[in-house]
C-alpha cells in the first residue's frame, strides 16, 4: 500500500510520491484517533506515541487487503493487540511464587507475606468486580487455562471477542491493582 517500488525510475518516484501523500493523509485522520483511544488506557504519552508509531510501522510493512481497504479499522486492530501484548507483559512481569517473595532468596518475611495476602485479595476484588461475560471469558482462560479458539467455541463468539475480553479484563484489573497502591 505504502510501499516505494526497488526500481527508482519516473514512475517508481511518481508512485512513490503518490504513497507518501496516501500515508500521511492516514496518518493525519487516524493518528489522533489512536492516541484519543490510548489516552484512557496509557498514562505516558510517549508510551502512547511509541504504540501508534509502531502501529503505522506494522501498517506500513503488511501485506493484508484489509489494511489497504480499511487502514483505521486495521490500526484499530494493531493497537488494539499492541495493548493486549502490553498488558500480558505487565501481568507475567507482576507475577510471582507467594512462597518466595523477598529481596534474596528467603523465604519471605511476615511484612511480605501481609503484602502478598494484600495483593491477593486486591486481585480477587478486581477480578469479581468485571463485566460478567468478561470475567468469565478471563476465567475460562486464566483458571480453566483454556485457549482463545476453545473459549470462542464454548461460548460461540470470536476470537476476536475473547481476545478483547482477555485485554479489558487485564486492564480493569490492572487499573485496580494500581489504584489501591496509589
């Protein structure tokens, strides 16, 4: 869609003009639409540019019908599993064995173990308080360790759908972890 030709001809450049112009016009319409969208999910602008910079990157290098058709929905798509990606991130680095939680490799001591039963209820709190359908998309997948396709039979929705539960269900808990810290 976007990119120039290997050939640098007359018409390579005059098509190569001709992307660049189609590439910022997208960029222009959609780029504030992506940062609207972050805004309420990112804290850190520059978090939130790095994810719709590397969303046109990823627009830029594809190869779909889909993202010449529809470039907005496509990069709504792409930022939308960027978070995803983010979130799951967040949620493996946050983990950890109660059991062996300190600064070595004791075992931990009765402040850490107040802090771990802290956390824990957080956790439990945030995740009962989810939209039921998504706390039971998360459920089926983090409890039941079922995998997006299996869930999506289950339920009869997409994979799509799940995946969109699974990233709001780590953002609200996520918000709500954060929240009582702060």
């Amino acid at each position: 869609m976007f990119r120039a030709s290997e050939n640098q001809g007359p018409c390579a450049r005059a098509s190569a003009r001709h992307d660049h112009r189609q590439f910022e016009a997208v960029y222009r319409k959609e780029a504030p639409k992506l940062r609207s969208f972050l805004r309420q999910r990112i804290w850190l602008e520059e978090d939130r540019d790095d994810l719709v910079q590397e969303a046109f990157t990823r627009l830029v290098a594809s190869r779909s019908t889909a993202a010449s058709v529809n470039p907005g929905a496509y990069l709504q798509g792409i930022v939308r599993h960027l978070l995803a990606d983010r979130v799951r991130a967040w949620a493996k680095a946050q983990s950890f064995d109660p059991v062996v939680y300190s600064a070595g490799n004791d075992i931990a001591g009765p402040d850490a173990v107040a802090e771990i039963n802290d956390m824990q209820e957080r956790y439990r709190l945030a995740v009962e308080s989810l939209p039921p359908r998504t706390k039971e998309v998360y459920l089926l997948h983090r409890a039941e360790e079922l995998g997006y396709r299996q869930i999506a039979e289950q339920l009869d929705i997409s994979i799509r759908t799940v995946e969109w539960h699974v990233a709001e269900a780590l953002v609200r808990i996520g918000k709500s972890i954060g929240y009582a810290h702060g």
